[in-house]
C-alpha cells in the first residue's frame, strides 16, 4: 500500500480520483499561501517570472523543472518531505488509477482497489484495518490493538492472533506485483504496527488535507475556493467514522477526533455558504449531521439560517421546536443564545448574518460588546538560549498536518531548569498561530502559596472568553459545570493554553478544552505520567545545559565579550552552578551587580563547597534562590522519600544502585526502589540505566538537610554492608563503600 502520491482534489469526494491538473500546481499554491506571499513576491524570490509561476499554479506546466522546484521550496521554506514530494509529483505528472487498493473508514469500513471493492471478511480483521487507517500515519499500539480485537479481554494466544490477523491485512492491502517487490504494506513498529501508506489512499486522510487546505484560505477573495475545498472535504463522508464497527472502536479518541472534525467542517461550510447565498447546498449537509449529533446548537442554528435562507421558513422553525424540546426533556435546559438569535431572526423574516471571521466561532458564544482575544503570556525571559530539540517538539502542536499534530505537550525537569522560559519562549515565538488568543496560569503547584484548584482558575478564564456574567455558575462554583461551560466556549476557537508549574494530572485535566482546535502546554516538576498515558499528551523532559548553551546564556546575561574574554574561567563558573539556567542567571545577575571578573566570582563559588547555595542567590528577591527552588519540591515529599534525598546527598560517587541505597537507608530493596522512583519522578534524581543520581547543585542541597547524627549512622551502616559481604553486590556499591571505609575518620 506504500506510495508516494499526494491527495488531490477528488470530484467524488474519495481517494483515487485525481485532479485532471495533476497536484504539482495546487501544491504550491497552497504551500505559497501558507508562506503567506503573492505569486509576485514568491516568484521574485525564487529567480522565476511571475508568469511562469502563475502557469505552474494553474496546471499549465504540469512538469516544472527540477531547479525551479528546488528554488520555490527554498522560497517558501518547505520541507524536505514536501520537496521529495513535489519533485515525486512532477516526475510522474498527473496521477491515474493504479488499481492502488484505498481504505475508506469514514462511513462504513470499505477497502477498494482501483473503483473495485475488496471483500473483507471477519469482525477482527476489519477491526485491526479500521484500527490501523484510524491512527495512520502514527502507529496502533500493541495494547490499543489487543483492546479493540477483544474488548471483553484478550484470549491466552492473543500475541500470535495479532501475527496472523496482521499478514492477512498485508495480502490484502499489497499491490499486484511480484512477491519481490511487493512493499509492506503494514510495518511493524517497537510499540505496534503502522499503516504505511500515503495521506491519498485513507479517506480520513484525504479529508484532512483537504481540510488544511481550506483554513489556509482565510481572505474574503479566498472565499469562493475555501467553500469548493469544504465541499470536497465533505464529501469524503458517507456516515460517522467506522459506522458499521464495533461500538469500542467507534468510541477510539482517534474515532472521536475525527467525528468532531466532521462537525467543524461542516460548520465551516455552511458558515461560507450563507456568505456565498448558496444555503441550499449546506442543508443536506447540516440535516444529515444534526441526527448523529442531536443536540448540537451550533449545527440546528446553522441548519435554521440555512432552511430560512432557501425559502423553508417553516421547517426552520420545526426545526428549532424539535430540538428546544429535547433539550429540555433530556437535559432540563434552554436553548442557548445562538439558537435563539437563529429562531429571532428566522420570526422576523431577517436575512442570517453569518460572522465573516476566519475561524468562523459561534455567535453565541460572544458577549454583545465583544471583548478582546486574551493575550495572558507573562513576560518572555530575557537571554534565552539552546532547547533547538525541545522548540522543534514543540512545534509539532502548530504542525500544518492534523494526524500528527499533538493536543497536549508536558515539559518537565527539575527545580530551576527553565520550564516556564521554554514554554514562554516559543508560546511567544507562536503567537500568530492562535488567532483567538493565550491563556495562562501559574498552577502553583511548587509554592509557597496553596496550589490552585481547577475551580480557581475556570472563573477568571470564563472571563477572559467572555462569558456573561449570568453565565458563569454561581458562586461556590460548581467544578463540572464551569469545565463544560469551558469546553463549550473553547469548542470552536484556536487557542494556546499555557498551564504553568502543575502539581499533578487531577489538577490539570478539567482544565484541558474538548475540542482539538486548542493547544495546551503544562509545565511541571512531575513527570505527569498519566497525561502521557490516558490524555496523549507529549513529553518533553529539559536536562540542564551543556557547557556551551551555559556559556552562551552567561553571556546573555554577563556580556558576550566579558565572557570571551576569560572563557575558561566562564566555562569553570557554568560548570560549578551544575549547567543549571537559574544557577547559571543569577550567577551573572551577581557578576553584573558587583562588577566583579569572571575568575574572581568563581573562586569565591568553589571555595564555598557544600555552602555554594548561599552564594546562588540575589539578595531581596525570594524567588532568585536556588535554594529555594529546590525546597519548594523537598517539602512536597513523604517523609520517606525526604528521608532517602537527605542520605543520598552523602554519597561521594556520582549515581548508585537501588542495592546501595538501600544498605544506605537500611530498608529493603524494594522499599528502596519505590523511594528513588518517587525522588526521580519528583525530578530530585537523575535516572539513567537503572542507576540514580543526584547532580551538583542538589547533592550540596541534600548536604545541608541532614544532620551529623543522622549522616554519621548512614556512613556507618554502608561501611558495615560492605564487610558482611553479600552473596550478590553491586560493583558500584563496593565503590562507595570502599570510599567511605577510607574517608570515614575524616568525616566523623
């Protein structure tokens, strides 16, 4: 099933059938508008005539010249995937019918090969097909693929089924070639399987390149060709996703996603066509729908407008009978302000009057004087530098491809790493991307102060998206209704969402929209697994500088020049404060203030020793401590687990094993294991290879908490470990052992 075409317009509305222009043209065009130039300004960029640029646009020169491909990409900063692409596309001219086989899960399951369905027999291979195209082009995951072959619990044989259920979906989805040189069609991935097929042979992949290209095309001159791309976005459809599937696989968030992007499409549709006068062609579209979604104002009150419009004055109002009706029987409630604003006008015989926005958000779901978009960012931190991997992790949430943009990002690190500086560096840098604006909370969820709960901070982002105030639930706020009056009001608008130092999944998750047109980034000292697990957010885990980024950041702060001129003794001071970035600021916060060198201020660090903390610090300002970064998380633990972080501070190697740590605590090596998981979730301790360790900073940290009793008991018990001599050691252990056998007169 591997191919490297790309999807077209299809007349049909389906994958295979192609543009009679081929999709070079196109292609470009709307890679053009995404870079936001006019042919003229393109064209002169790339070296070309405006003329010719036109020509390949139309279709007119469906084989552009390898060299003029090559200089619009570079123009228009495509990447090398949309460049092999492009050239791909040219080199075979306009695509035709292979007999390529396509799967159609936007409707009823459907494989064809060429215009010729494939019969698919068996509950379980249809299940794994829908599966695969439902994730595509990420991989199902093994689990995914053993609860929705077997939602009441996987049979003891169930690993080989999946073998044998996964070659019969190969024959079925590979080419007629020989045996040879037939591709894979389904590859085995380290987490599961993957579909390995092109966006134009999956419908719902069509339908979301389609639908990419018509929320490119925001200008009123666009209009017209944003409504012929939503049709043919439509079109794809000929029910819900996997309508004849099993109800676990129709309730996939894969699943989900997809209906709800169904219902945005449409609602984008029918928003231009009431632009356009052409009401009657959204009503079908909208009459279909609003029996899959019932209880959809935005879609009754467009469907309302639409019937109007077209000279159905009666049936509109049928319409809005049926569904106040129900919504009183099944949920007790009015209709809301949209619905009734369609009904108003529908009795005043009133022409719609659709918002020409362009992200079209409901009517309704604006206040009568509308408040501006939030713009809640707190102020960028000045000399940021490095975290290139991270930022392109990052970037992913604004991808133009919608399967692989991710919901939700996590980044976590420890105390003073620089989450909030990430986050606010490239929330920043993406503002343009989330037209309806940002919000932002400090979560306080390492802090002095009580960390806010959801309920705290749903009240004033109500207000900030321009909830009236009769809307907004009353006071005590109930929790679950503000989260849905939240939802509801995020439903149709691009938002990014910037929740800051968050203490736990259960803090969050309320305050996560619905809908997938908003972006969420959260920044935390946990490792907020199970947002990974259960919401399919993504992690970014921030360790401390290099030495390079730490001497750039210096000189951010410091002065380029001052730290060139003594760079070792710059590369010495970045490499006392641990590559830690707050260290690292307030060192040269320090170094500016007392006008002091670069050697002199790192003489005076190294001297200090387990004391080094006291010189991290900027007099008057409570929150410019490393120390007190650092206790924010300590006094969050167990006792336990402060137990465990106080005694490994007095170890002299640099990582230990769960067996030392546990002759260390004098506990069991599973009680010793369960404490450094928590420390290293804590992001107290470094986990690499299941041994731990503690960096520089944190180790003086530890070193100062414990008491000389308590340190003394510790060293003597790790001593004594070692000359019992158990039957299975540690290298490692015996190492520290050893050094405290030789240093033990010393210390005590």
């Amino acid at each position: 099933m591997s191919d490297t075409a790309s999807a077209t317009g299809d007349p049909e509305g389906g994958p295979g059938a192609e543009d009679e222009r081929g999709t070079v043209g196109p292609r470009i065009q709307s890679f053009r508008r995404r870079a936001g130039l006019s042919q003229e300004a393109a064209a002169s960029r790339a070296g070309i005539s405006t003329r010719a640029l036109r020509d390949i646009e139309r279709g007119r020169a469906r084989r552009p010249r390898v060299h003029t491909l090559r200089s619009l990409a570079g123009t228009l900063g495509l990447s090398d995937d949309e460049l092999a692409g492009l050239l791909a596309d040219a080199r075979t001219g306009p695509p035709r019918d292979t007999g390529r086989p396509s799967l159609l899960i936007l409707g009823p399951l459907v494989l064809r090969r060429g215009r010729a369905p494939v019969p698919v027999a068996g509950p379980l291979l249809r299940r794994l097909l829908g599966l695969l195209a439902l994730k595509h082009p990420e991989p199902a995951t093994q689990q995914e693929i053993t609860d929705i072959l077997w939602p009441s619990g996987p049979p003891r044989s169930h690993p080989s089924l999946i073998h044998t259920y996964v070659t019969q979906a190969r024959r079925l989805l590979g080419p007629c070639a020989p045996r040879s040189t037939r591709p894979t069609p389904v590859v085995r991935t380290p987490t599961g399987y993957r579909l390995e097929a092109s966006r134009d042979r999956i419908d719902l992949g069509h339908f979301d390149e389609l639908m990419a290209r018509a929320e490119l095309l925001h200008d009123a001159s666009d209009l017209e060709a944003r409504y012929a791309a939503l049709t043919k976005a439509l079109r794809c459809w000929r029910g819900p996703v996997l309508a004849d599937a099993d109800p676990a696989l129709r309730r996939h968030p894969a699943a989900v996603a997809a209906d709800e992007r169904r219902v945005r499409a449409a609602l984008l549709h029918a928003d231009a066509a009431l632009l356009l006068r052409r009401s009657g062609e959204a009503v079908p579209v909208l009459a279909d729908l609003v029996n899959t979604e019932p209880l959809h104002e935005g879609l009754h009150a467009r469907l309302i407008l639409a019937l109007a419009d077209s000279g159905e004055q009666a049936a509109a109002l049928q319409v809005f009978t049926r569904l106040r009706d129900r919504l009183d029987e099944e949920l007790g409630i009015e209709p809301g302000t949209e619905i009734r604003e369609a009904h108003l006008r529908v009795l005043r015989r009133q022409p719609p009057a659709p918002r020409r926005t362009a992200h079209h958000r409901p009517a309704h779901r604006e206040p009568a004087h509308p408040t501006p978009p939030p713009a809640q960012l707190p102020a960028e931190a000045r000399s940021f530098t490095g975290r290139r991997p991270q930022l392109r992790v990052l970037d992913t949430l604004v991808a133009s491809d919608p399967a692989r943009r991710p919901h939700i990002a996590v980044v976590v690190g420890a105390p003073g790493v620089g989450k909030t500086a990430l986050a606010t560096h490239w929330a920043h840098a993406r503002r343009d991307h989330f037209p309806d604006g940002q919000l932002y909370v400090d979560l306080r969820g390492h802090s002095r102060l009580p960390a806010l709960r959801p309920g705290d901070v749903l009240a004033p982002f109500l207000r900030a998206l321009g909830a009236p105030p009769h809307a907004l639930p009353e006071h005590p706020p109930n929790e679950d209704e503000s989260a849905a009056l939240y939802r509801t009001l995020l439903a149709d608008r691009r938002l990014l969402i910037v929740l800051d130092d968050a203490r736990d999944a259960e803090q969050v998750r309320p305050l996560l929209p619905g809908a997938r047109g908003c972006t969420v980034v959260i920044t935390s000292r946990s490792r907020l697994a199970g947002l990974v697990s259960s919401d399919g957010a993504r992690r970014i885990a921030l360790d401390v500088l290099d030495p390079d980024e730490g001497l750039q950041l210096l000189g951010g702060i410091a002065g380029s020049c001052n730290v060139a001129a003594e760079e070792t003794a710059a590369r010495r001071l970045v490499e006392l404060c641990g590559g830690l970035p707050l260290a690292i600021r307030i060192a040269g916060a320090n170094l500016v203030a007392r006008n002091a060198s670069i050697a002199a201020h790192g003489a005076e660090l190294a001297g200090a020793g387990d004391g080094i903390l006291d010189r991290l610090r900027i007099e008057g300002d409570r929150r410019s401590t490393v120390r007190s970064a650092f206790e924010l998380s300590y006094r969050t633990l167990p006792d336990e687990a402060r137990r465990m972080f106080r005694l490994l501070g007095q170890l002299p190697g640099s990582d230990l094993t769960v067996d030392a740590a546990a002759a260390l605590a004098a506990t069991t090596p599973a009680a010793s294991a369960a404490l450094l998981a928590r420390l290293a979730d804590a992001h107290l301790l470094r986990e690499r290879a299941s041994r731990f360790g503690l960096d520089v900073l944190l180790r003086s940290y530890a070193r100062e908490l414990i008491g000389t009793d308590e340190a003394r008991t510790a060293r003597r018990r790790l001593v004594l470990s070692r000359a019992r001599g158990p039957a299975r050691r540690d290298n490692e252990q015996d190492n520290c052992s050893g050094s405290y056998a030789r240093s033990a007169g010393s210390r005590t």
